[in-house]
C-alpha cells in the first residue's frame, strides 16, 4: 500500500507557504493528494461524476478553511475529512434513510454470526479471486455497506490511514473506529464468501 | 453451503477478530483464539476468509491518479490554471 504523499518535514514547510496564500503551494498540495481523494470519493459514491463534484468541493472548502487550520492532524487526514464529510452529506441528501442505521450501537456478536458462509474460497488461485467480474463484485459490495462502515473500511483498509487518523478524519472515537472496521469486514466478508462460493459450485457442475 | 454453528466461544471471538488478523491484538486473547482454532474448523475459516477480504481488497485497490481532464476541470475551478503544466513528454 502506497503511503501518503505528505511526510511531516515537506508538510511544515508546506504549511507556511499555504498560510502565506500562496497559490503555488496550493497547486502542490492538490497535485500530491487529489489522487488519493478522488479515489476515496469515487469508493464512497460509486459513481465518476459525484466523485469529480466531492473532489472539486473538497479542494475549495479546503482553500476556504486554510486560515484556521490549527496542524492538529496532517494535511492529508484533515483533507480525507472534508472529502469524506462531503461524500457522506451527498449519501444524506441522495438516501435519508441509510445513514439512519446508525452504527454507533455496541458490537453484537449474535446478530453478526447469524447465517455466516461458511465457504473457504482462501485456497481459490488468485488469478480467479481477481477477475475483472470479481473486481466489480467487490466494489458493488463496498457500496452495499451503510455509509459510515463504508467510510471506515475506505480510509483504513484502501487508503490505509492508520486506526488513530481514521478516529480524526471522521471525528469518533478509536474503539468506534475498531467496530465499525470489524463489521464492515464481516460484511464484505459475507458477501465475498456467497459470490466466491457459487462460483466454486458452478465450476464443480460444469 | 454450511453455516456456522456457534459455540458461546465462536461468538466471544468474534469481537476481536479485526484486530486479531490486523496483529493487533494483545498476546493472552490471541493465544485464547488460536486454543479456541484448534478445535473449530468453522472459525478457521472464518478468520482466513475474513483475512483474505481485507488482502483481495487491499491488492485491488486502483492507483491514485486523477484523470488528466478531472485534473484540468479540477484546476480551472479552483482558479490555478496557470498551474497545469503540460503532461510530461514520454522519453
């Protein structure tokens, strides 16, 4: 996994020049994390065209709240929670009720191991596992995930930001970060272990 | 295609299996689940599918590049056009 493209020595440099209202330093800064955050958008939203709209709003926001950026968090995780916050108001406007389902509640290990698969597709050769047709299962199934699971698993596991980053970039708390992680992964998991499990069957029928 | 039959034990596991497979996990749970995996085939598979998710996903992550015209779109709107310097020529 690639790290983030800002380390903490370029970052305070950086940061001065931003402060100053300099549009150079404002063009680096875009130019070294905008990959990063369309790709989180476009996982958030699933769809090219939201993903552009939270790019473009995140980066003018971004400009706009510069002056009282305290260098709390880093400049790419303060720049992951605007992105994600304008990726989950978009979710808000676009299904009400999704974002109802609040996943603050505590973990309960009855409901999650209700009707698990139980299929073992670990030992599937790779060159299966990714199939182009797979690849687009398993972003359909990140978009199955309530949004704020999505947000979590996005940030940790594709974005890799560390337990303590996502907790910043989404305002909760690290053992909330750790929940929703785990149940997002439970429920990829079961999605994956159905999708790979026909697949065995249907390859043991022909 | 079987379910998971589950011991009170399954379920206690189930808690800490995110930070298990991420190493995460302090030395006396893991060594509590790896007991409890001897004797329950059902949580292996569990854990090694649920590891591999996260492995499947993290290796089809796309790369971080923007697309050149979401870049220029991107830089226009923010008013920085001066800043988009032409693609650099291939060698």
């Amino acid at each position: 996994m690639e790290t983030l493209a800002i380390n903490n020595n370029t970052q305070t440099g950086l940061l001065v020049a931003l402060k100053t209202g300099s549009r150079e330093a404002f063009a680096r800064l875009v130019d070294e994390t905008s990959g990063q955050i369309y790709r989180t958008a476009l996982q958030m939203l699933g769809s090219e065209q939201d993903a552009e709209d939270v790019l473009q709003n995140t980066y003018i926001k971004a400009l706009r709240a510069l002056p009282g950026f305290e260098g709390r968090s880093s400049l790419t995780t303060w720049l992951y929670r605007i992105a994600v916050n304008e990726a989950l108001m978009l979710l808000r406007q676009r299904q009400p009720a999704a974002l109802s389902l609040d996943e603050t509640d505590p973990f309960d290990p009855e409901a999650e191991s209700a009707g698990m698969e139980l299929s073992d597709f670990c030992c599937l050769p790779e060159g299966e596992l990714l199939t182009s047709e797979s690849r687009r299962f398993m972003n359909q199934a990140i978009q199955s995930l309530p949004p704020t699971l999505r947000a979590v698993f996005v940030m940790r596991d594709l974005e890799g930001l560390s337990i303590q980053e996502t907790a910043e970039a989404l305002n909760i708390s690290e053992s909330n970060v750790k929940i929703r992680l785990l149940r997002a992964r439970l429920h990829l998991r079961q999605k994956l272990a159905g999708y790979f499990g026909e697949k065995t069957q249907e390859a043991r029928l022909r | 295609m079987s379910e998971h039959v589950h011991s009170p034990q399954c379920k206690q596991m189930l808690g800490s299996l995110s930070e298990y497979i991420d190493g995460a996990l302090q030395a006396e749970l893991c060594a509590a689940i790896e007991e409890h995996l001897k004797d329950c085939p059902n949580c292996r598979v569990v854990i090694n599918t649920l590891r591999k998710t996260v492995e499947l996903y993290e290796k089809a992550v796309p790369p971080a590049e923007l697309p050149s015209g979401i870049r220029e779109r991107l830089f226009a709107r923010l008013e920085l056009d001066e800043f988009i310097t032409p693609p650099t020529q291939p060698s």
